[in-house]
C-alpha cells in the first residue's frame, strides 16, 4: 500500500479560518435541484437509449424526449441522483459530438449561477474518477462542475471543481487542502 503526498493543493489567497465543515450527510436542503432535470436543446442524433447509458450511475427513472418540440425532461427516484447528474454529466460531449444540456428548470433564467470560483486539484491518485471526486467534493456544498481531466485517454490527477457558492469553496480548501489520501482509501 503506497501513501501519496498531499494529493490537493487549493489556491489559497487568504488564510483558513479555524471555523471547519467536516464532511456530512446530504440534507434535502442541500441540493438545488428537485428529481428533475430538463434538457436545454435535444442533442442531435442522441437516442434515449445513449442518455439512460451515460447516466446510469444516477439511475434515471424516467427520460422524456419530445423531438417535435424540441424538449426533454430526466426523473430520478431522488434530488441526490439528479444532482450528481447535473455536476458530473452536464455538458457532457457523446462521440458524435453531441452535447448534453442539462437545466435545473424548464425556464433556464431560473437556474442559479455559480459564483465560486473555478477549483484546480492536483495530485490526486490514478484510481480517482468523476464520481470518487463528487463523492468528496459534494459534502461541502452544491457543486456546478466537477471533471477528471483526461490527457492522452489517462487521468493524471488533475481536476476541476466549481461550487455555486464561494463559501462552500472555502469549506473544502479549509478542509481538503493538503489532505493526504492513501492509495486505497478515502
């Protein structure tokens, strides 16, 4: 079993406060989106079939797609899976070069905007993936974003991360910065 060196490295232009987070459970409060997730614009030439595939890890129990009105519209069992598939999968890239659009709302002026700024993480092992960096980036707050970034088909430990709120930000750079991580565990 190999340990790693602090596997992330926040940019940091204040000092932590003493007051931490620590990581907890999700509360209903917690998310900003309900069990539904709308797409903005159908991607062309994507089936059901290639939707229901990319997503699911976050087993969606319902995908509608209205191809004459342009519309469509994702129902998960729980707030909890369709907030992972907002932050992992939205504007996901399928091969054909189709992007997926995902909305909080019908009416895209009603999405909150994220204000926190764009987190780059370093250093984290070679068996982390998107959902193993939701799975510890999540319990801070809302998450916008977060990506593995893939160079040459590996990852190679470098990610991105964006909250919607600046303070969950700074919960998880108090709280994750310079974390060790060993090569097995969370």
């Amino acid at each position: 079993m190999s340990v790693y060196t602090p596997v992330i490295r926040l940019p940091s232009k204040r000092k932590p406060s003493l007051a931490r987070m620590n990581s907890q459970s999700f509360e209903p409060e917690d998310f900003l989106v309900s069990d539904t997730l709308f797409l903005a614009t159908l991607p062309k030439k994507v089936r059901e079939s290639d939707i229901r595939t990319l997503l699911q890890h976050c087993m969606p129990i319902e995908i509608i797609i209205d191809k004459e009105r342009d519309l469509g519209q994702l129902r998960f069992s729980q707030p909890k899976y369709a907030d992972r598939a907002y932050s992992l999968y939205n504007g996901f890239t399928f091969t054909n070069k189709a992007k997926l659009q995902l909305q909080m709302y019908q009416d895209a002026s009603l999405d909150p905007e994220a204000t926190a700024a764009l987190l780059e993480i370093n250093g984290l092992p070679d068996y982390f993936d998107d959902n193993k960096l939701y799975d510890l980036f999540r319990p801070y707050g809302p998450l916008n974003l977060c990506k593995c970034v893939m160079k040459e088909g590996a990852f190679r430990g470098t990610a991105f991360v964006q909250f919607f709120h600046p303070q969950s930000s700074q919960n998880a750079e108090v709280n994750l910065n310079a974390r060790l991580l060993d090569g097995y565990q969370l």
